[in-house]
C-alpha cells in the first residue's frame, strides 16, 4: 500500500490551493490517501496548520440520533461518518453545534458561528448550510465524489424540489448531562413518490467549472470547489431539469416517467 506522510499532506493541500485563512468544509474517505504516516490525526493536524489560526476546518458529525430515536449529547455522540469529525470535536479549541441528526464540528474563527443554529432545520434558511454560502466556504472533498455533499439537500430544500417536504422529528438532547426535548426539522425524500438521489450528473457539470481544482491521490481523487460554485451550478441546472439531482434511469411518479 502507498504510504502517504506529512510532507505529502502538505504538498496536496498546496496543490489544491489551500492557503492560510482559508474556510474549509472537508468531507473525506481517508482510505484514499493510503497509509498514512501518523493516522486521521496527521490529516486534521496538516490542514490546521495550513488555514493557520485565521482560518476553519468544519466536517461532519453527523450521527442521525432522532431518527434512531435515541439521545444525542454533542460532547459525547460519535460521529457515524468519519473519524475526522470526531477528530476535531474534541480538539481543545473544537466546536460542535446541536443538530441531532445532521451535526458539523469545527476549529477555527468562524467555527461557533457557522455553526450554531439558529432554529430547527437542519438544512434551510436558518440552518448553518445558509452561512456556507453566504461565507463562501471552501469545500474539500478527499476522496469522496458529489455523492457525500450534503449541500445538496440544502439546495433541494431552498429551491423547493418537488420531492421532499420539511418532517419534524422529536427527541432528546443531552447536554452537560442535563436532558431537554427539542425538535429538528429536516426535508426528508417523499417515500410515495419513490425518488432516488444520484448527484453523479451535478456533479459533472461542477467539475466544468473553472474555479475547481482536482487532484490525484494514491487511490482515489481530491477535488476543491466553493459552496457559491455549487449553488450557482445547481440553480442554473435545476431550472433546466427540475429532477437533475435524481437518478434519471429510476422512475419518479412525479413526472411521468414510468
């Protein structure tokens, strides 16, 4: 197996453009870097020290508690997508916000007030995923395609897409060992109308853009884009195809294809 090292780590956060003060949403299959000298911990440590203490590093935390019907404590929940969120959670200057099924972790500045929420959806107007693209977060996805950017779903919820609608979802949240009953709000595919994610075409027509850098990694590809790039695209692709983030061989009973 290609071992990967520090040196390494930093040369592709370089190469695709990573400089200090840099925002950084970072979505990750670390598997793709091979074996890495030093572990997941290597990975956090150099993209830390690339953003510089002006910069933030956000990833996912996302843990689905509500949906399982179980407590969520933001200090205590493992993540269920990664080990980089977790990694960052508990660094000493880590921020994690309060979403019960869709929570991000951060280091930096800007990480408490990307983060916090200011209401009950998890993607939306008042949800962080607002803030990224009015912060024009950078978003790295190492090793992983379209198919793991849950902007998506924000974007599919603020431009009303026909198949899915806001689900509240009730539950408890832990915090400092105290429980309270909260409510989140996420827009959730209508199972009756049987639609099927697939972001491999948006996808394409993101990596045409001339702001995204792609670069090789020992199994797999690193690809750096914008949350302004993403939006931009999918607005405009949406109006031609309404249905573009679905899976155009699956049949939608929503617009007549059977």
């Amino acid at each position: 197996m290609i071992r990967t090292g520090r040196d390494d780590l930093r040369a592709l956060w370089r190469r695709l453009g990573i400089a200090t003060g840099a925002n950084i949403l970072c979505h990750s299959f670390l598997g793709a870097l091979g074996r890495i000298d030093g572990g997941p911990q290597a990975v956090a440590e150099t993209l830390l020290e690339a953003v510089g203490e002006g910069g933030t590093l956000i990833a996912p935390t996302f843990t689905y508690s509500y949906f399982k019907d179980e407590i969520y404590d933001p200090a205590e929940t493992p993540s269920t997508v990664g080990i980089l969120g977790d990694i960052l959670r508990r660094h000493d200057r880590g921020f994690r916000n309060l979403d019960p099924n869709f929570s991000n972790a951060g280091v930096g500045p800007l990480a408490e007030k990307l983060l916090t929420l200011d209401g009950s959806e998890s993607f939306g107007a008042t949800s962080p995923y607002a803030r990224f693209i009015d912060a024009d977060i950078r978003i790295l996805l190492l090793g992983v395609d379209y198919t793991a950017l849950p902007l998506f779903m924000h974007l599919e919820a603020k431009h009303g897409v026909p198949y899915r609608h806001p689900k509240s979802f009730h539950g408890r949240l832990r915090i400092a060992g105290e429980l309270k009953e909260t409510v989140a709000v996420h827009h959730v595919r209508d199972a009756g109308l049987n639609p099927q994610s697939d972001r491999r075409r948006i996808g394409a027509f993101i990596d045409r853009e001339p702001e995204v850098v792609l670069a090789d990694l020992p199994y797999g590809v690193a690809r750096m884009t914008s949350a302004r790039v993403v939006e931009r695209v999918v607005a405009r692709e949406l109006r031609r195809d309404p249905l573009i983030l679905l899976d155009a061989s699956r049949p939608f009973q929503g617009d007549g294809r059977k």
